[in-house]
C-alpha cells in the first residue's frame, strides 16, 4: 500500500496527545520526514507472539516504497524492551499495555510516551487437574504472575468465574481478605514466561497464563478453563517511544500503520478464534 511519505508535524502532535507522560519535542535524532530516496531504519522491540508477528506483516505488505524499514528485535521478557527503549538500544517497542506502562514509568523513571491500543490477547486460566472451573476446591493452588499490574488483572478473572469476591482494581495475593478470598486459594507467584511450566506441575490446579505465551506455547483460549472478557477491556497493548523521539516520521508511520484496515484484518484473519482481537 503506498502511503504519504511526508509525516506532518501537526500530525504527530495530535498522536502524542495520546501519551500518558510529556516529552521534549526537540529531539537531534528525529527524523522529520520520510523519503524513499533516503531509506531509513527503525528498530523495535517487541513479543515474538503476537507482536512481532504484526510488525512482520507491515514490513511485508505495508513499508515498501515509504523508505522505512522495520528492524524488529523479538524480546521475550517484560523488562528488557523497556530498559533498551531508555538506554537508547530500541527506537520503541510493541508490547505492553497502559497499566504495566504506567507502573513502569512510575517506579523506574521512564520518560516514555505512548501511541493508541492495537490489539487485546486476553489472560485465560489452563488446568491438567481438572475440566471446569466448578472442579477448583477450597485451598486449590493457583499460579498467578508476579508483575503487579498483572496479578489483579488476574484476580480479576478469578473474580468473574465465582472463585474470588470484590477484587479491588488494586488488589494482590498479598490483600486479600478472606472474605474476598472465600475458598483460600493459594497462590504461587512466578515471573509471567515461566507460568506456562506451572500448568504441568501436577500440584498446581489453575495457572494464570499471558495472552502472547498462550500463543508462543502453541495454545488457544479455546482450551482455557477461563478466559478474560475483551469488550471494554482495558489493556490493549500499544506502541511506545521515548518522549525526546519528538516529531520522529518514522514512529508517527508506525503508529499509522499499525492502526490501518490492513493490520485489522490481518489480526482477524490470523486469530479468528479470538487468541488476538484489534483494539481499533
């Protein structure tokens, strides 16, 4: 598809007004214009599944003839894509949603800004120890993510199935009451990537998985005992930059991009099952 190859400032400004932190403007780096006689580069960071998958097909089917380029670096932790976007090692990166966003610039500093919601992979609790949630007793172990803004995304989950009671929007393992707690779950705390192993542990009951490892697991939702409500959800993921990118052409094409028909289509087409659904 050939898009305008001049990326207005006034444009741009209107897509930072999304952002949840100010920025300088005035970055030496940013690139103001695209040209396709002068070819230029932009490295994202970004989840293998689905993330990187759909900056692969902008690179195919949308970045010829723009004179961008895509170099996508795959990251499967949460922490590293942030760290190299601050140390100046990426240019932005594709996979986080507005509260892990939030959290991170609050407790580490960042000086990000952020672009709309491109696509929702929502948490879906797996079991080999049991069929249905109405098989999850008193005192069942359930393994939940250790990232805060997570764990209540989680709880609430457990919430919607009947197993917890008035999840606060803030909640963690460490809070809860035994009255928001009724049947005394127990709950194992574990990095996010490393949840998929404790859906083989024969002592867990429930594990609490990431949409993007479900994918990369080779899963579906479709198998979970539980899985998240996407309508009027919360945590669509999103492009992010550093605030001192300024006017930079190359990310205000991205995010142009990445909410184009094309990349909706491609979302649907690719997961019609539902594992990936546009946020646009």
């Amino acid at each position: 598809m050939r898009k305008a190859l001049t990326i207005l400032a006034g444009g741009f400004a209107a897509a930072l007004a999304l952002t949840a932190c100010g920025g300088d403007s005035s970055a030496s780096s940013a690139v103001t214009t695209l040209d396709p006689e002068n070819p230029v580069t932009l490295k994202v960071g970004a989840s293998p599944v689905p993330h990187a998958e759909i900056l692969e097909f902008v690179n195919k089917e949308l970045a010829p003839e723009s004179g961008l380029t895509l170099e996508i670096e795959q990251i499967t932790d949460y922490q590293t894509p942030n760290t190299a976007l601050s140390d100046g090692s990426l240019d932005a990166n594709f996979y986080q949603h507005l509260p892990w966003f939030e959290e991170q610039v609050e407790t580490k500093g960042y000086e990000f800004e952020h672009g709309e919601g491109v696509h929702i992979e929502p948490y879906a609790a797996f079991s080999e120890q049991h069929d249905g949630i109405s098989g999850i007793g008193d005192g069942a172990k359930v393994a939940i993510t250790n990232d805060p803004s997570n764990q209540a995304r989680a709880l609430k989950l457990l919430e919607t199935q009947g197993l917890l009671e008035n999840v606060p929007d803030d909640a963690s393992v460490l809070t809860l009451t035994e009255e928001q707690n009724p049947k005394g779950l127990e709950f194992s705390e574990n990095a996010p990537e490393l949840l998929l192993n404790d859906v083989q542990d024969p002592t867990v009951d429930l594990a609490i998985i990431n949409g993007n490892f479900i994918l990369e697991a080779g899963l579906s939702t479709s198998e979970a005992l539980a899985v998240e409500e996407v309508k009027n959800n919360p945590y669509a993921n999103f492009l992010a930059w550093r605030a001192d990118s300024g006017d930079d052409a190359r990310i205000a094409q991205l995010e142009e991009w990445l909410h184009s028909p094309e990349v909706k289509k491609f979302i649907q087409e690719k997961w019609p099952n539902g594992d990936v659904s546009p946020a646009f």
